[in-house]
DNA sequence: CAATTAGACGGGCAATTATTCATTCAGACT
DNA sequence: AGTCTGAATGAATAATTGCCCGTCTAATTG
C-alpha cells in the first residue's frame, strides 16, 4: 500500500512538474522529456495527465469568458446547437448592440457564402438592430424571405420590416410578406394565404436554409400589445390561457406549446417547427423575456439563442 | 481613435474566445476557426495572441509548482545551469529525504548513460542521503572519485564515505582519496599530494563530467567543527577573516572568494574551479546554510543547486 | 511456479500547431 | 494619383503533439 502510494504520488509529482514546464515554462515536450530523463512519449503522458488529473488550472482574463461559460451552460442544459452571449455593458442600457453585432457577425458570415441560401426573418427590435449593424454587401445568390407580414389589420405598414432593410443592405433578392400580421378571422387567413405569392413565400420559408427570429414576452410591455396588434382584452385572454412568449405571432405557454385558439387563430405567419433541422436563432435580450425564452427553448422552437450576459445568467439560473 | 480602439477591442474579444474556446472547451484551432469564421491560420494567430496578451492565465494546482518557481528564480537570479527544489515537507524536520530522492534521481539519470562518465563526489550529510536513496545497479562503465580524504589526521576513517557507498550500490570502478581532510602542514600536504596514486586522482576529479558537493557553513554548528576537522580557535579565525561557508573543506568568504591562508593551506582536496565547465552541483539544505549557498553562487563556486522549499524561499529573499 | 492481466513504454505515424514567406490591402504621406 | 509602410492574410512547410500498437514488466491469481 505504501509502496503503491509512493509510486502514484511521484508520478503525480512528475506530472506537476511536466505540467509546470510545459504550461508555464512553456517548454516543449521534447525539452521536458530531456530535463526530467525520460522519453518524449513519457513526457507526453505526463502533461496530459497533468491536465486529466485538474493540476493545472486555465483562466481566462477577460470578459467574454463569463460569456463563453454562460453559452456553453446554455447549449447544454437546453440542448441548442449554437448559442452566443454578448458581454452587457453595466454602463450602456441599450443593451441591444452587443447582441446586435454579434448577430450581424452570424448573418454576415452566412452572406459572403457563394452557395445560394434562404434566409427567413422574423421581427423585432433585436433583429432589427441587428440588420443595421449589417456592411454594405453584393449577395445575388442569396433571398431573403420574410415569415411574417409586414401590415396592420388596416394595411399600415409595420414598423420593423426587417427583410427590405437588409436586402436594401445587401443587395439580396427578398420576399416580403403581402399580408397583415393578424387577419380578422380565421376565415380571412386561410383565404389570403391561398393567394399564390403568399403561397410561394410561406414555401419559401419553410425550406429556409437559416432563421432569425426575436421571441417577444406577453403582458403588459409584451411588443404585441404595444405595438398595436393585440388589445388587453386580448393579452387578458392569452395570459389566461398560459401565454408567456410569443415568435412570428404566434403564442405559447411555459413549455413552449402553441396556444389553441385565440389569436393564433388568425396568425398569418408561417408555422413554427418543432425540433427544426435547420438553424432557428432567436435574439432576445431582456429580463422580461426570459420566462418567453425558455419557453421558446424547451419546446423546441429554436434551435439557437444570442443574448447577453444578464438575459443568460437568468436563464440558467432559472 | 475610436475606430482604432473599437478594432483593437473586437480583435481581443476574438482573441479571448478562441483562447477560451481551445484552452478551456478544448476546441482544436480548425474548430476554433470555423465557430468563428476566420482561417485556421487565423484562429491560430488568435489563440498565440491570447496568450501574449497574458489573457489567459495557467495556475497548478500542486506543491510542486511552487518548487518549479523557486527553481527557475534561483537560475535567473544567480546564472545557474540547473537548479531543483524539493518540496519542504512542514510536518517532517528532516527535510533531507525529499532533496535526497532529487539528487538520487539526477545521479542515477547520470549512470543510466552508456558512455563512461567520472563523477566526482565531496562529502556531507545531504550527500550521504542522497546515495542511500539510490537503487542497486550495475554501472562498470562509470568511475566515481572522491574530491577528499576520508580520513582525520590520526588516520581514523570518516563517517561520512560516499564514494566507498556509493561504488557499493552501483558496482562501478571508484577511487576513494588516501589523504586526511587536512594535512598538518602545507608542507605535508604537497608531500602527500606528490604520490602517484593521489595525484592521478586529483587528476581524475578535474576531469569530472559531473561533481557532486556538500556545502557547510561556518560557525557553531558547522559540519567542520561539529565533526572535528577544525577547532573552535581556528572557526573564530576563520569567521574573522569574513568566512562564511565550505566546499570539500576549501572555505571562502561572502563573494564566494576563497580566504587566503589558516585552513584552506592544509586542505588536501581538489581544488574548487571557477566558473567550471562541467555542471557542478550542490546538495544542500537549511537555513543556517543559506549565507553559504549565496557565496558559493556568487564566487561561481558551482553552477548547480540541488535544495529545499525552505531554503530556496530565503535563498531568493535575502 | 506458471499463467494471466493490467499498465507502462517506446516506435512510428497521423493530426495538429507554429512559423516563415510572399502577397494583398488600407491608410498615410508626398 | 502614386508610392510607401505596416498590418493582415493565406499557402507552404517545419515543428510539435496525440494516438495506436506491439512489447515488456511486474503484480495477481490459480
């Protein structure tokens, strides 16, 4: 036994010491292996174990850290297959700008792609803080299809349209949608969406390669309500029926389930998927929509988050 | 400026993920480079300009790695070849064993060698150690000769025989010195060392490829007066003369400088080199000995240092 | 005591990382 | 405008690292 222990503890020791040389000396293998006798391999084995047996300890010194903790959490505990936090700005309460960057970086990324790509769009202020963030691009091979119409129930237009910003931007083809964000009845909705534009694009949509979607909250600051398209009888309503989110319009509950009936009657927008195979990324930013968020996140409606810091502590320490 | 900053910001930002991405998440820098868009070579110059940058910090999370400081402290501070800390076991007075087992380590790395090596060995307790702590071998390649006499001036054998112990365990040709510690007079001494046989030892021992030495310390306690080599009148001459330690009994003042006359006329071992080419090491441990280590790596007495925790702590602190 | 087995070792090779070099590009200056 | 400079980039290549596998050693077991 005490012989055994002995042996492991040297070992261990030699390890601390290759480790030393190796991270902090920074030596190379070779020269470790020659200054403590022993063979390259071996010294291989040692740094490696070092690192398997926690010896050494690597820090990062800089504020995205926390950020890259905060994804990784993220993308574990909901599954998401990408997720990126934007550092908050304690100062700066406009908290929309490192999201917004971060995202343009993403779009951006997939715009200078040669392969022709759909890209569908949501709303909201988060996306369209990010469109702005967006270079001035030539990106023909690319569409831009919109998944939600850009009208008030009068023909009002909305005040995000987020799809002719970017395409001005870009220089994409875009597809904007030719109807109001609500119809009046379901009746209406199902009429307007046989039109074969309408038709098209909601095809469109749905074989987009990528989607950016925001996810609002429902309540009294929800963007429905005070953008207009709901009233409070309406909100009312929803919050009774388990409403906490909503994305593209239409509303869900707690476990990111589709509410029946209500509004979601009359939504025009195309459909959500459930577990989509592409990427579905909403940007969301905000105490008041984590609750929407995790929701969106355990139904399965998205497939990728980009918040900030504060929004993704909350969310993981839900 | 603001653009400039705002680029060097995102430039570090970048930097930072990929540092945490491939030292925290343990990405590889392909994976790092398509997560972030960019070039392997790209995410390669990232993650190295983390690492300039000092973003990431490497901390172990061992005793050793305090050893590993206080090495590489000592050979910046004093220009030496080599240095190796023991950890200082706190509950453990007799701190030898753990130098012991290091030094025992580098010899028997020595005697592994197939090329036929001349260790030289001087005295001393820590020395002693360290030869007990080596394992049987069969090494009739090596020869191993004593820097000094192994006997008092009566002819009685000293306690502390290395080389007779050490040949014992190895099985290799050795050559132990027939001379007392000190002659009578300086005189007897180049008599003694006129004969053949002792000459060709002294010989031997400057062709060391390596030498292995004991240092003492001059005072009440010191390993001279303490095992009779010297008498009281002669350690207050000594101290007088501004001594303040001892290699195979040449003993030398605060620079490492070697005193003129009183003991060193009589000792009859091999003279010590300055600045020697071949590694020259000392073993040796204890507060009270701290003065002497210091001269001996200022007067290039060695360039080698085998210690503890303890005394390499004072040894960078004074 | 022999058989078995777990673990370490080193050689060799594939994967990964670092460096060098030529080129491009943006901005500064003439 | 032309030219220079310095940074950034990608390609090529050199260096380093990680992994697999056959071998060997030592401990365990029957």
């Amino acid at each position: 036994m005490s012989t055994a222990g002995d042996h492991e503890t040297s070992r261990l020791d030699d390890a601390a010491r290759a480790g030393w040389l190796y991270y902090v000396a920074g030596n190379t293998q070779d020269e470790i292996a020659r200054k403590l006798g022993v063979s390259r391999q071996s010294a291989q084995r040692l740094v490696s174990l070092a690192v398997s047996e926690k010896l050494v300890k690597v820090r990062l010194d800089h504020p995205i850290a926390r950020c890259m903790e905060l994804s990784h959490g993220l993308v574990e505990k909901f599954g998401l297959a990408s997720c990126e936090v934007a550092p908050s700005d304690p100062g700066a309460p406009a908290a929309l700008t490192g999201v917004a960057q971060l995202a343009a970086g993403d779009i951006e990324r997939i715009l200078k792609s040669d392969h022709p790509k759909i890209i569908a769009l949501g709303t909201g202020r988060a996306l369209r803080a990010s469109v702005e963030q967006l270079p001035k691009m030539d990106c023909p091979q690319h569409r831009i299809v919109s998944l939600l119409g850009n009208m008030m129930s009068d023909g009002a237009a909305t005040p995000y349209n987020v799809v002719i910003r970017m395409a001005d931007r870009v220089n994409a083809r875009h597809y904007p949608m030719p109807l109001p964000v609500f119809a009046r009845s379901m009746e209406e909705k199902l009429l307007l969406q046989q039109q074969e534009a309408v038709h098209n694009i909601l095809e469109l949509a749905r074989q987009a390669d990528v989607t950016f979607v925001g996810i609002g909250n429902i309540g009294d600051n929800a963007p429905l309500l005070v953008d207009g398209f709901v009233s409070r009888e309406e909100t009312r309503a929803l919050i009774k029926a388990g409403a906490v989110g909503e994305i593209t319009s239409w509303v869900f509950d707690r476990s990111g389930t589709l509410i029946d009936g209500l509004t979601n009657d009359r939504v025009a927008s195309a459909v959500l998927q459930i577990a989509p195979a592409k990427p579905v990324i909403a940007i969301a930013v905000g105490i008041l929509k984590v609750e929407a968020i995790l929701a969106a996140m355990r139904g399965r409606l998205i497939n990728g988050l980009i918040t900030d810091e504060a929004t993704a502590e909350h969310l993981l320490n839900h």
